[in-house]
C-alpha cells in the first residue's frame, strides 16, 4: 500500500530522475489510481446535488458512474477525463482493453505517459504484429511511448485499464508490414 511517507519519497525520487511534467502525470496517476481502484473493486453510492457543500471554486469531480465510456474502432474503450485527445493540448484518458483485444503496430505523433492502474498490459514494437512476442507491463507500471515509434498494445487474457496523458492531437498511424 501506498502511504503518505512513501508517497513523498516517490515524487522526491521520480522528480529528480524525470523532471516536473512527468512528476504531474505521475501525481495525476496516483490519484486516478485511487479513483479508478473505487470504480473497479467499490462502487459508491451515487452523490445527489452538493451533499458535502464543496465550493465548485476549489473543485470539480466525476464519479465513477458518470464517467463516459466509448469504444473505438480498435477495441479499446475510452473515457476522457481531461482535455480533447482530438485536438491540440493536454489530456487525460482512462482506457480498458478488454481480454483478447490488441491495437496493430501504430505509432502516435507525440510522446504519452501510460500507468497501468489495474490488471497486465502486454507491448510490444516494431512494424511487424505478433502478440506472442509482447512484454507483460503489471499494475502499478509506468511506461512512456515515444513519439513517432511504432508499437502495439492490449490486453491477453484478463482486463487491463491504464491512465494515459500526452499532448495532442493523440491521432494514430497504422504502421503494420503486412
């Protein structure tokens, strides 16, 4: 488990080795962690209205069930919690990869931040698709996709969810030698 000490030391430590802007996405991973732990294993009662009287100044929040999940065309479903991968600038993207379902060698135009926040995501790169060649990523992993490199990406046999922050437009190019 993840106290508050180990947590400080973390960012200390990731910080120092990576820099400010992969220190946010990792602070914004460890909080989707957590959220998306309460989406998996618990499910909340449903807030009405305002019951804590938050100041909507100092906050904002989407529970679990008002998230909007859409599946794409690759199999993967999506649900954005920040921003437009569509367009120029920031985002934050919850993504499920049910089991059995993997993206074809592709490459994206910029550098992502990938977390797995719950079950194994398998990789693997290069142009030509072969799942039994991929490379076993479990939960709690933190991975950077470089931009402009070719990989492929999903789960095997279990579900996977990740958190993954980039710069958009997040288009993807097929990229696969047939």
């Amino acid at each position: 488990m993840l106290t508050a000490a180990k947590g400080q030391n973390f960012g200390r430590q990731f910080g120092a080795r990576y820099g400010v802007a992969a220190l946010a996405c990792a602070a914004v991973a460890i909080f989707v962690l957590g959220f998306v732990s309460a989406l998996v294993f618990v499910r909340p009662a449903k807030a009405e209205g305002n019951p804590a009287n938050l100041n909507p100044a100092a906050i904002s929040y989407t529970l679990p069930d008002q998230l909007k999940w859409v599946t794409q065309p690759n199999g993967a479903i999506n649900a954005v919690l920040r921003g437009d991968p569509s367009k120029p600038g920031p985002y934050i993207v919850l993504t499920k990869w049910t089991a059995h379902h993997m993206s074809r060698p592709h490459f994206h135009p910029n550098d992502r931040f990938v977390m797995v926040l719950s079950g194994t995501w398998w990789v693997g790169t290069g142009t030509k698709y072969d799942p039994d060649s991929t490379v076993p990523m479990p939960t709690g992993t933190f991975a950077e996709h470089y931009g402009k490199q070719v990989h492929y990406d999903g789960a095997k046999d279990g579900d996977v969810v990740l958190e993954i922050v980039g710069d958009g437009p997040a288009t993807q190019v097929a990229a696969e030698e047939k």
